[in-house]
C-alpha cells in the first residue's frame, strides 16, 4: 500500500516533492522532516483513537461501528471529488475476482474495528495495543504459512519470543489473550488481501466504505425500527460525534499517504508503534486499567521481540545498501576496463605488421595516441 501512495499521491498532489528512481527513495532533508510530521499525526491520532470512542462508549458499539461505515462513505466521496479519481470504479466493476477481495477485506477491517471499539467500552485498550504490537508478527507467520516465505534467523527468534510472550500472557489474563490476537489476525488478513486488491490508499478506502455502507444502513434502520438507535434521542452532540466517525476515519489515513510519500519504508514501519505506544499508555494512565507483573512481563516480552524484528530489518536494508554500492562499483569499473579494450587492441596494432608499415606510405596516429576528451 505504501508503494501505491507514494505514486498516485505524488501525481495528485498531495504527497509533496518527493520522488522515486530507479525503486530507490529520493527526497530532501525537508521533505523528510515533513514527512515525520505526518507520520507522527498519521500514527498518533490512531493511537488516541480510544479517547474519541471512549466518549461514545455508553452507545451500543455495534450501533458505533455502523455509524462510522456510513459516515466514512461520503466522507470517501468527498475526497475522491476533491483528488477528481474516478478512474478506478469501472475497471474494478469489470473483475468479480477483486471485486470478492474488495469484500473479504472489508469485512476483515470491519471485524477490526469493531473488535477495537468494543475494547475501549468495556475498558480493555492494554490488551487492544497488544493486539497492534503483535501485528508485525502476525504478518510474519502468514507470510510462511500462506505465502511460504522463508525467514532469517532473527526474525525466526522474534516468532519465537512471541510465542512465549503470548503464554506468559495466558498465564497473567486467566486465558489465552484472544482479542489481542483476533485484532491482529484480522488486521494481517486484511494488510494480505490489500497486497492483492491493487488499489490506493483513498480508492481503496472509498471501496471498502461502498461495501460497508448497506449492510451498516440496514443494521442502523433495523436499530430505529426497534427504538433502539441513539443518534436522534442521543441530542445534538451525541449525534455529531457519530457523524464525524468518518471525518475521524479519513483524516489519519490522508497523513499517513502524505508521509509515505516523503519518508522511506524503514522510517514508515518503525512509526507504526508509535499508535499501540499511545493506546498502551492510555490503557495505564487514563482508564488506569489493571497491569499486575504476568502481563507487565508479557508485553516486555512482546517488545523485546519487535527490537529483534527492527534490528534485523534495519541490518538487512544496510546490507542490501551495501551490496548495491558494491555491485555498481564493479559495474563502474567493468565499463571503465571495456572502454580501454579497443584502445589498447588498435594501438598493437602496428606492431603486428611491421613489414607492411615499412614499404607503406607514413600511417596516421592511432586513435589511442590522440589526447582524450575525458581527461
């Protein structure tokens, strides 16, 4: 998804100055600072997140999650008339295959969400931000389960901490920490069906809204027909914070596709702790939810794993760096050895036919006699 940001972002405008070439990232000192900016906004707003539902969280969170499927659809709209991208509707229409991914991804971030919001009403966030710290990892076992992937030894030992941060959790919770790890696997399945779909980040958003929104309409009709909806018997300002769900949705994803643009991929994915980092603290300080030593150790565990995934994510890009420096040098001095190969074959020339020169008239100099332009 990020690649695809980078992209379309650029050409809309909205991403900046930055640019690719060759595959590799190129922008300024402050294009990059920008983008830190945005990726800050981006990951921080996700990350207090939890205070914006914690507000709502006297209202029925199935009623919640239907609220902001409707709303983020004009919302999409909005942006898609602002970005003039309509391009991408018809073709997707034509492809029943992408169409069904369209589908399974929304229902994978619909089950995210309302899994994230129902947490923060029943006061369960610390174990929400788990469920995000674990995500990398998740992602990790699906790529060598479903995709057949091979890992490095480092990333092997991360999968492995994982594991046990897991049990040790089990232990400290009573029970395997299941919302953490629905959350995660909801959000890995969905990040998996994206790498398929191959849309961008606003195209994307506004077709999996357009899914969302009827079955969210008919739930939400269904609520009224019973008496049971909020939004007009909640007043004024109850009924503007489910409206501006969508607002609330959009915003983050805008920053995040405007320092995508600007940032390399290493910075984008050591930022994105920086949302359960919040909700972590959030789960402590403001709802002052319980944290004995099981789960203190637990989440220790947790991190320690994800230093060993950055670390070894940030050693191979470094190798990688190094060994293309190292292949264009060879290939720099492979073109420099062929350019000197003619020279040196037309200036022996000469020599191999002495005889010749010598009842021959006086030959011009040889090319490599000649003073060279380069020098």
């Amino acid at each position: 998804m990020t690649a695809a940001f980078r992209g379309r972002y650029g050409r809309c405008g909205i991403g900046g100055s930055s640019e690719t070439r060759g595959g590799r990232f190129v922008g300024t000192r402050s294009d990059q600072r920008t983008g830190l900016l945005y990726g800050f906004a981006a990951y921080g707003l996700w990350g207090i997140l939890p205070l914006y539902w914690h507000l709502l969280e006297s209202t029925n969170p199935g009623e919640v999650l239907a609220h902001r499927m409707v709303w983020s659809l004009p919302t999409a709209l909005v942006l898609l008339a602002v970005l003039r991208r309509w391009s991408w509707i018809r073709p997707l229409l034509r492809q029943p295959k992408r169409l069904g991914l369209v589908v399974v991804a929304a229902a994978a971030i619909s089950v995210n969400w309302g899994l994230f919001i129902w947490s923060v009403s029943v006061g369960r966030v610390l174990e929400s931000s788990l469920g995000y710290f674990i995500n990398p990892l998740v992602s990790i076992a699906f790529g060598v389960l479903l995709l057949r992937e091979r890992l490095r030894p480092a990333q092997w030992t991360a999968v492995g901490i994982g594991g046990v941060a897991v049990t040790v959790l089990s232990i400290g919770y009573g029970q395997v920490p299941w919302l953490s790890i629905a959350l995660a696997l909801c959000f890995a399945t969905y990040g998996l069906v994206k790498k398929r779909i191959l849309l961008d980040g606003v195209d994307s958003f506004s077709a999996e809204t357009a899914v969302q929104f009827v079955p969210a309409m008919g739930f939400l009709i269904y609520l009224g027909a019973r008496g049971e909806g909020s939004f007009i018997s909640g007043g004024v300002g109850h009924a503007l914070l489910l409206a501006v769900s969508g607002v609330v949705t959009a915003v983050p994803l805008i920053f995040f596709g405007s320092a995508a643009v600007r940032l390399p991929l290493s910075t984008v994915g050591l930022l994105q702790y920086v949302a359960p980092a919040l909700m972590f603290v959030l789960g402590l300080l403001a709802f002052h939810e319980e944290m004995p030593p099981e789960r203190w150790a637990g989440f220790v565990l947790v991190w320690f794993a994800l230093c060993v995934l950055t670390w070894d994510a940030l050693r191979t890009r470094r190798r990688a760096r190094e060994e293309l420096r190292k292949a264009a040098a060879r290939a720099e001095e492979s073109a420099a050895t062929g350019d000197r190969t003619p020279a040196t074959s037309t200036s022996s020339a000469p020599s191999s036919s002495t005889a010749a020169s010598a009842s021959s008239p006086a030959a011009p100099p040889s090319p490599s006699s000649q003073p060279s332009s380069r020098q």
